[in-house]
C-alpha cells in the first residue's frame, strides 16, 4: 500500500503472458513481444545443428594449379602436400600432368626451385609410364633425364625404392601413358613384355630394383679399378742389382 491510497502491485501466473499493472483502479495489459527468429538467424541454426561431413578442405580438391595451402598447413593425414597433389588430380582418371606437377612442386618449393630440372618418370612413358604422381620421381636434371631415355627403369627403380616403384609399377598398369602419349599410340605398362615373369605390381616391383641394384653395383665396381693405383712394376736392372 502505498501513500496516497494507491494500490501499486504486479500479478503474474506461470501460464499469464501478461502482466497486469493496477493505477488508481485502471488496468493496463502490457503483452510481451513475441521473440520471433529472423530467416538468418534460423538458416545459421540449422548449418550449426546439421552433422558435419567428412570431406577433405576445399583446398585439397583443387586442381593442381592451386597457390598453396591454407595458413596453418594440411588439417589431416591426406591433407599433406604430397597426397594433395594426388588429391588435385582429376576423380575420372587420378592422373596429373607433368606440367601441372611441376606447378605443384614450385608451389610448394618456390618458383625456381626445379631450374634447369624435369619431372622424372619411374616407368619411362614411352614403356606405358603413366602421367601420375605414384610414378613421378620429383624432378631431376634435364641433362640426366634425357640421357637415360627408357632404357633404365630398373636404375630409376633402384633410386625411387621398392614401395614407390610398386605404386609407380600399379598406376602405370592401370593407366598408362593415355594422358600424354607424346605422338605415340597410348599404351600400358605390360610388366611381362617388360622382360617380368608376373603381373603382379609387387613382384615386378621386385624384379626393377633387383636389376638396379645390380646395375649400380656394376657401376661402383668400375669406379673403383678406375680409381684404383697403378701397380708399380719392378724393374729388370734393379734386380740384377740387387743381385750384385
């Protein structure tokens, strides 16, 4: 009760949506305003409540041309460099140009990092080596790359090891070198004409290092009578000296 003989009160009920405010013996309803979500608001809601998919960064699935990575570095096991470029080929083939790889590689290591270079096929092309990052071997020297033609399969799989060289040897049998033949009818890696006794990626894996290892052992033990000392030869008057 307050001064005057006013009655000043609030009244409220859990199920009230008003609230009734006495002045002198006048009512006033007061509704609340009703809290209505705007569209933006709703659409927000349902992106933040809908289940999160398990695709990879949208940058994983670019093409290979892409500049670089996001800040931060890959956000995954398949988001690494290396298994972005084979992310960035095309879903239809998964096979990758040289001179998109190239454009990966000076992506990542700098616009004249592979100078004076060539992306190296394990699998020479012409023998049905696929356009593929499984089958690439960085890049070497173009000099080099040039001079060993595709006569040297095994020394490259000597160099890219057995594991590489059976991916190089899987993706070149499946694919082959349709994406760029080079003027030449497309053709695929056919271990058995390659001089193998099985199809298999593993086994002719096998036989690639096996044969380039034994290549750079031949080379080494050149080197070394190359760089082998002379054998100094006695001569026949200081032995009659000696004799004397």
């Amino acid at each position: 009760l307050a001064s005057g003989g006013v009655i000043v009160g609030t009244r409220s009920t859990r199920r009230a949506r008003a609230t009734t405010t006495f002045f002198g013996g006048r009512s006033l309803q007061r509704w609340p305003r009703r809290r209505t979500r705007s569209p933006e608001l709703s659409t927000t809601a349902a992106a933040l409540t809908r289940p999160p998919t398990q695709s990879r960064p949208r940058w994983c699935e670019r093409s290979s041309t892409a500049r670089s990575p996001p800040r931060g570095g890959a956000r995954g096991a398949n988001c690494s460099p290396l298994a972005a470029a084979t992310a960035s080929s095309s879903a239809a083939s998964e096979c990758m140009s040289r001179a998109a790889y190239a454009r990966l590689l000076r992506s990542l290591l700098g616009k004249d990092a592979i100078k004076g270079q060539d992306v190296f096929h394990i699998i020479a092309n012409s023998n049905g080596g696929a356009d593929h990052p499984d089958n690439f071997l960085y890049a070497l020297g173009s000099t080099f790359n040039r001079s060993i033609g595709d006569n040297y399969d095994d020394l490259n799989a000597f160099l890219a090891g057995k594991e590489k060289t059976e991916r190089a040897v899987r993706a070149s049998i499946k694919y082959g070198n349709r994406t760029d033949p080079r003027g030449k009818p497309a053709k695929t890696y056919n271990p058995i004409a390659a001089g193998g006794s099985s199809s298999d990626p593993a086994d002719e894996a096998q036989r690639l290092f096996a044969k380039g290892q034994t290549l750079m052992t031949a080379v080494r033990a050149a080197r070394r009578i190359k760089l082998k000392p002379p054998m100094c030869s006695s001569g026949g008057g200081g032995g009659g000296g000696g004799g004397g």
